[in-house]
C-alpha cells in the first residue's frame, strides 16, 4: 500500500527532518512544500499495521510537531499492488 503524509515540523528543521526521512526505507518520495505543512512524504507499507509502525515512527522523530495522513484508496487511483 502507498499513503501520502503531510508533516509540519519546527522552523528551520525542515532539511534534517528530509535527509532522515530519505534514509528510511518506507520513504518513496519525501520534498520539502511551502504552506500550512513543510514536508510531503509518501510512503509504501504493508496493510494498516505497518502504516501504524511508520506514523509512530514519524511522531517520535525530534522537530516533528505534527502530521496528516491520507492513505491512497484501492479503486480510486490505487490498486491492490500499490
């Protein structure tokens, strides 16, 4: 399964927070974003367990403050392979 999660962090963390996310092996894309978040990440796992592992994973990371997530729905852009 591939999710799409959006990242806020604190100010001036955003290419340490990137370079650590890039070196994780759930991470497919990760670019830095201007808006209300600073940070898209996408991310390939296995059924919800393993999303679960990777926001707590996230969460625990130093400079995160928070994240949204948006898993890709089978049927509607997503397939069962994704």
């Amino acid at each position: 399964m591939q999710t799409y999660i959006l990242l806020t962090c604190n100010p001036g963390h955003e290419k340490e927070i990137i370079t650590l996310l890039k070196s994780m092996d759930f991470t497919l894309e990760v670019n830095g974003i201007w808006g209300k978040y600073d940070i898209f990440l996408k991310v390939r796992h296995d059924l919800e367990s393993g999303l679960d592992k990777i926001i707590d994973t996230l969460r625990n990371v130093e400079n995160i403050t928070s994240t949204y997530t948006m898993p890709i729905l089978f049927g509607q852009g997503g397939t069962i392979d994704d």
